[in-house]
C-alpha cells in the first residue's frame, strides 16, 4: 500500500514571530514524520514548507492555525502540490 506524499507551502501571518512558533513547529512536524523548514520573514510573517504523507501534512498546516500558546494566528495561506522528495529533516532557518 502506497501513502500518498504531498508538500505544503505555508504562509502564517499574525503575532508569529518571538513566540517559539518555529520551535513548536519543528517539534510538531517532527512528531508527525514531516520534513522541511521553517522562517520568519522580514513582513513579521512565517513561512514554511511542510512534506510528507498527506494527512500528516494537512494535520500540520491546522496546527498552523493556531500555534502555540503564545502565538496570535490571523491568517494560514497554504498551497498544496506533489512531494519533491528533495528535503532531508526539518531546519528552522
């Protein structure tokens, strides 16, 4: 039985950045088999590429909606398409 693979690329705006989002994220992601990375953006946003089976990667982009604790999430863009399979582990940049 083949998983089906997907990658998600993930813009999240809000009070995201100063509040351990990308450490939490990574933790999560990697609890959920993902790879990819994760980086806060000079517009106060964080963007981030999540890869793995489907499901784990929708399960994560939701975790986005709301962050950790101490995040304030407004806004979750994500655009979904196949899996490269080019990325190895999950780097907080």
């Amino acid at each position: 039985m083949s998983t089906n693979r997907e990658r998600a690329h993930v813009r999240v705006s809000g009070n995201v950045q100063g509040v351990f989002f990308r450490d939490s994220a990574r933790r999560q992601a990697e609890q959920l088999g993902l790879v990819g990375w994760i980086e806060n953006l000079p517009d106060g946003r964080v963007e981030a590429v999540f890869e793995g089976p489907t499901e784990s990667v929708r399960e994560m982009v939701g975790w986005c909606e709301s962050g950790p604790s101490q995040a304030d999430v407004e806004n979750v863009e994500a655009d979904y398409g196949e899996a490269g399979g080019d990325l190895r582990g999950f780097e907080v940049r």
